[in-house]
C-alpha cells in the first residue's frame, strides 16, 4: 500500500510540472508583466470600437444615393420570371390553389368571402401576365426588394454598438469635420494618438476593416439578393481621421464597465503565477526527495501478471496511455488559465477527476509499464520469446495460413472487405440520396447473393462437422455428400477417404486381434504338444520294470521331440529377430541355381518317400544374384518342406528358377493336400499352418520366415491360389 501511495504522489507531482511547464512555455509571455490592457480580450473589444465607429458614425453610406447604383440583370429578370415554371404552369398552379376554396365559400352561399377570393386570384394571374409581357414590371419589384435589403443592412450597420466604453476625439483631415464623444482628459488605461507623423485613423464605410472580415454578410430575401459585389461598389472612400481614442480608467474600477473582466484577468494571472511555483517546487521534490525507485512497480501480483500479457498487448497499453497524457498535458495547459479564471466549484471537481485519470493514473501507468518492460527484457532471450508469442505474429501466421487455400483465402479476404464496405456505404448512402439509389443496387445484386453464397457454404460447413463428429463417435457407414467443386467440396471428400480409411483399418485391427488370439493358440498347441510328450516319456523312463527294448523306444521318442521343441524355438527366435530388425545380412556373390540343387538333394530322400512327383527347370547358365547365401538357402529350403508336407499324393510339384529381366524368378506351383480358403494373406501370418487340426509336423513359420529374408533382400514374395493350385513366387535382383 505505501509504495502504491508514493508511486501515486510522484506521479502527481510529474503531471504538476508537466502542466506548469508547457502552460508556461504557451502564456508566460502573455501574463507576466502584463495587465488587462493588454490582454487579447482588450485588443477583441478596442478592434470591434474601430470596426463599427466607421459604418455608423464617421463614415457611413448615405441609404439614398445607394439605392441609385442597384442593378437588376437579365438573369435575376429571367430568374423571377420562370421561377414556378411557364405562363401557362403559373396560371394553371393559381388557378387550381383557388378553385376548391371559391367552390367552397360558393357551397356555403358566402359570397364576401368568394368574391374576396376571386379578387385576389385574380390580381395574382394578372401580375403573373405582367410578368411575362416584359421586363419592366419585373424588375421594378426587384429593385423593390433589393432596396428593402440594403436599407436594412446599412441601418443595421449605423446602430451598431460595441462592448467598450470609449471616449474619442477625431477629425476628418479632408473635410476638418469633427466627431466626438464622451471626455478625453480623464485618466485612460488605453490612449491612442492619430496624427500624420504616425498614422491617420482610416474609417471604412464598411465594417472588418480591423477584425480582418472584410465581406459583408447581407441578409436577402429568394428572390432579391444584393452582391458583396454591388456593396463594395456602394461603399464611400476610407476617410482619414486624426484625433485621440481612450478607454477611461473609471472602465477598470468597481462599478465600471470593464471591471468584472478586469478582475477575472488578475485572478486567472495570479493563479497561473501559483501553480507555476507549484510546479517549480515539485520539480525540485522530484530531484531531491521524491527521485523515483523501481521497487514501486516490481515485485507485485500486479507486475507478475502484467509480465505475461502480450508484448503487442503491452506496446498497444503503452502508447494509448502516452497519447492519453499527452492530449491530457496539451488540452489542459490550454484551459488551466480558463480554470482559474472563472472558478467555480463544478469546474474544480471536473479538474480534479481528469487531472487524476488523464494525469496521475496514466503517469503512474506510463511508470509501470517502462520499468516492469526494461527489467523483463533484460533477462536472456525474454524478448524474442515475446515478439514470438505475440499476438500480431499469431495473426500474420493465420493470416498466410489462411491462403494455403487460396480461394478460401481469397473468398475470405473479399468478405470482410464487402461487410467493411458495406457499413461504409450505408452511412454514406444515408447523407446522400443518389448515393442510397447505387448502395440498394449493390445490396441486392452483390450483397444479397454473396450473403446467399455464404448461408450455404455455411451451412455445408456445419453438415461437414456434424459428420465428423459421427465418425469421430465411430457411426462410419454414411458418406459425406460431395457438393459443387469448392474447398469444403474437397474437404468432404478427403473426409470420405478418411472415413474409409478407418473403416478399413478397424477391420484389419478386428483382423489383427484374430490373428493374435489364433497366434496364442497356435504357440501355445505347438509348444505344449511335444514338451507333453517328453514329460509322458520321461516319467516312463523312471519305471525299473520296462525292458532295454521299450527303453530305446523311448529316448528314441524323447530325441525327436526334443528335436521339434527345439527347432520350434530356434524358428520363433529367428522369425522374432527379423521382425525387429536384429538379423544382420552377409551378402555375397551367389549362384542361385547350384543353391536350389544343393536344397533339391538335401530333401532327395523325403521326396522319394512322398510320392510326388517334382518337375525341376533350371537355366542353362548360371544365375547369380548377391544375396545372403545360408538365409537364401532357409527360403529355398522352408519352401521345398512346404511342397513336400502340405501337396496332395500322387501329383506334380513344378520348382522353376528363370531370369526375368534384372531379377532371378523362383517359382513352386503343387496340388494343395487341405483346402486353403481364400485370404492368401493370412499364409504370412506365423503359426499359420494349411493343417488347421495341427497334426502334421512343422511349427507354421515357414512362410513367414521365407517372407521376412525376402524383404530384407529387397526382393518380393507372392502367392497365387486357384482353387487347389498353389503357387508361391520369389523374386530378387540380380545386381
């Protein structure tokens, strides 16, 4: 509260010497050593004394001789003449004014008042006819009027007064005639002596001469309109006068004409004396005892909001608050003088209020937001953080963001600009009729339609949200409807895409999840079905009685199953690898076709036994690719199983390696033993084995194994099923 009550009181006492100082800059020189004589308010009144003594008392236009230079042109003649219109229009608008009354007094049997009607109409048509016959008769109530114009206006002029009291003694240099009034011996607080060695007094018939208005302002009648022109050519000559002008001392004294102004000059003059002593003595406070300490303005809740207002927030708050001040230091140095010179209690309370919000506050304003701005941006990298963040980059980004559609942008732009127009025109169109005719016109075949445009975009917009919002609950069935070729058009329609996109990626997810429950099964079938039977076969080897024979069997048994776990393992663990990246290539010149012989004899003796009947082509030349031998050798190798487990007996199973283009082409086509269904993608999944009921060797990897060394070679592995025929194609590049 204490440092809020000083920063209050330095404040103050800046505004003080603020005030004092401009105020004594614009009026010192008006106020100090001066009295009322010398104010601008004497030398107003000593000049309206010269401006109206000319016109009415030494030198006014004789109203007679004046009336002889007026002058009635053609134009004023035609002018009054056809002023309502032809003979035949005039004579045809008095009759019809006439007709409906004298029907009427006619009715009533009240033949005065007809008779007084018809008399009168008919004077009017007869002037009417005179009117038209010739010139004369018009310009005779021309002059008429125009007479009636300038009389007033010169009598007006002779009976003048002025605000001052005024004694004077002059004579006319060329005639010697004298004009005097009142006593020019008294004690004067104004004296002023004409005479050839400084100037002659000139009196103008005209009045302005001294004000520096030098038009006449003549009141006219429609049709009867005196020139400045035709006064000026009226007006005597300027007459030089000598003599002497005073304005008596008694003027100044209680009682005396002037002296209610004379007393609010001393007041206003010694008020402005005070406060500018007022000002220097805060001046010296200011230096001494009140020196400003930032500790007023930091360090408060008031400073630590203030610091995360925007920058341009803050600069807009600074300059409004300086140009408040300023106007407020510059207005009220003007009317201080005003204030003290008239005082009255309202106009203290009126001072008082804006001195402490034009001044006071917004001094203390100006004071936190200086102080509070430099020791922010003192810190490291505060201020390009806040120009940053600031409101006018905000809107200069939304701004280009807002053309990356350019006919959005552009339809936008044209919009604002239209309703910005518009408001502009309604006012416009309001002061002017003509221009209100155009503003209806733009309305209703511009305004309208692009207000008709922008109903229905908008509410295309809306329709557009609310299915958003559908699809963001899950609702995917309904397209969104595609209107016209507009941006929220294509918008609609990347959401349908989306949509789909959705859509299709649930059911893959519903797939995936499928999948992963069958994978679980499978594993855990898989894994549990050999490790049961070791466990049955080990608990039959700890049994004394069995015979060396059943013995043999058993580890016989153990040995395979074993085996499978094994493999089963080092399969997953391989499969595992490869899905995360961990599988590292070592890749090498390699002839394919000697790789799918050695895989072919490796299995000589288990195609034998299948009873299939396997059809080999290989090229005649050697067919080199560079690829990872041993983990091309697994493909080969997984694939050739694969044919031999899962063909029906009896048939054919054709293996094909062949160059196509740039890449090596290894082809196996066999009759399926199990019926494979449709979804060939599901070959690739792990565990996925052609035997659903699981009866048959092989741990359901071999494929996906396969797929995965394909990909890391980059090359490309397809299955092709019709009906029972199997077909399974492996390419890779050769370079």
């Amino acid at each position: 509260m204490k440092n809020k009550f000083l920063l209050l009181l330095w404040a103050a006492l800046v505004t003080i010497v603020l005030l004092a100082s401009l105020s004594f800059a614009r009026q010192g020189t008006g106020l100090i050593g001066k009295g009322f004589s010398d104010s601008d308010d004497m030398k107003w009144r000593i000049n309206e004394f010269y401006d109206v003594i000319g016109p009415s008392v030494l030198n006014p236009i004789n109203i007679e001789e004046a009336k002889k230079k007026i002058t009635v042109s053609e134009s004023e003649i035609e002018e009054h003449r056809t002023r309502y219109g032809t003979l035949a229009d005039q004579l045809a608008n008095i009759h019809d004014q006439y007709a409906q009354r004298i029907a009427d007094a006619k009715d009533a049997s009240n033949d005065l008042i007809m008779e007084t009607l018809i008399e009168e109409r008919d004077i009017k048509l007869e002037d009417i006819r005179k009117n038209f016959e010739g010139n004369g008769h018009v310009e005779a109530k021309i002059r008429k009027k125009k007479e009636k114009v300038l009389e007033n206006y010169l009598n007006e002029n002779k009976t003048k007064s002025y605000s001052l009291h005024v004694a004077y003694e002059l004579k006319n240099v060329e005639t010697g005639e004298t004009f005097s009034h009142g006593d020019i011996s008294k004690p004067a607080v104004y004296k002023k002596s004409f005479n050839a060695n400084s100037e002659y007094l000139k009196a103008s018939s005209l009045p302005g001469r001294y004000s520096g208005w030098t038009t006449p302002y003549i009141n006219y009648y429609e049709d009867a309109h005196v020139s400045d022109e035709e006064i000026t050519a009226m007006a005597n000559p300027v007459q030089s006068f000598e003599g002497v002008v005073i304005v008596p001392k008694v003027a100044f004294e209680k009682g005396g004409a002037l002296y209610a102004q004379y007393k609010d000059f001393n007041r206003g003059k010694y008020g402005m004396y005070t406060f500018w002593v007022l000002g220097l003595l805060a001046l010296i406070s200011l230096l001494t005892v009140m020196k400003f300490q930032k500790e007023w303005v930091t360090g408060t809740p008031i400073a630590d909001w203030y610091s995360e207002v925007k920058i341009d927030v803050k600069a807009a708050a600074f300059f409004m608050s300086a140009l408040i001040l300023l106007e407020y230091i510059n207005g009220e140095s003007h009317n201080l003088l005003n204030v003290l010179t008239h005082q009255r209690l309202e106009r203290w309370v009126i001072w008082f209020g804006t001195f402490f919000i034009g001044g006071v506050a917004m001094t203390a304003l100006l004071a936190f937001q200086l102080v509070n701005g430099v020791e922010r941006w003192k810190q490291e990298g505060v201020f390009a953080k806040d120009v940053k963040n600031s409101f006018t980059l905000q809107f200069l980004r939304a701004w280009r963001e807002m053309f990356l559609k350019k006919s959005i942008g552009v339809q936008s732009f044209i919009l604002l600009i239209g309703f910005f127009l518009a408001g502009i025109g309604f006012l416009v169109g309001l002061m002017n009729g003509s221009l209100f005719i155009i503003y209806v016109f733009c309305v209703l075949f511009l305004g309208l339609p692009a207000l008709y445009i922008f109903v229905r975009r908008s509410a295309y917009l809306n329709r557009i949200i609310v299915a958003t919002e559908q699809m963001a609950a899950g609702r995917l069935n309904e397209d969104i409807k595609v209107e016209g070729r507009s941006p929220l058009a294509d918008h609609a329609k990347n959401l349908n895409n989306l949509r789909e996109g959705v859509r299709v990626s649930m059911t893959e997810q519903a797939k995936s999840e499928r999948l992963k429950t069958e994978l679980i099964t499978n594993v855990s079938h898989d894994l549990r079905t050999p490790l049961t039977s070791i466990i049955t076969y080990t608990d039959l080897l700890k049994d004394e009685t069995i015979t060396p024979e059943e013995r043999a069997k058993y580890v016989d048994i153990l040995d395979k199953k074993s085996q499978r776990l094994k493999t089963l393992i080092e399969d997953l663990f391989e499969v595992s690898k490869m899905a995360s990246g961990n599988l590292e290539l070592h890749k090498q010149r390699v002839d394919l076709t000697q790789l799918l012989q050695q895989a072919l004899a490796e299995h000589a003796e288990e195609i034998a036994e299948s009873g299939l009947d396997f059809r080999t082509t290989f090229p005649e030349d050697m067919l080199i690719a560079y690829v990872d031998g041993q983990r091309w050798w697994r493909v080969l190798d997984n694939l050739i199983v694969n044919a031999i487990k899962y063909s029906l007996p009896g048939t054919r199973v054709y293996v094909t390696l062949q160059k196509a283009g740039e890449s090596a082409e290894f082809v196996v086509k066999n009759i399926t033993k199990y019926e494979l269904g449709e979804n060939v993608d599901e070959l690739f999944e792990r565990f996925k084995r052609a035997d659903t009921s699981r009866n048959t060797d092989g741990s359901g990897l071999g494929l996906a194994i396969a797929q995965s060394i394909v990909d890391m070679h980059g090359g490309i592995m397809k299955i092709d099923l019709d009906g029972d025929l199997f077909k399974v194609t492996v390419s890779v590049s050769t370079k």
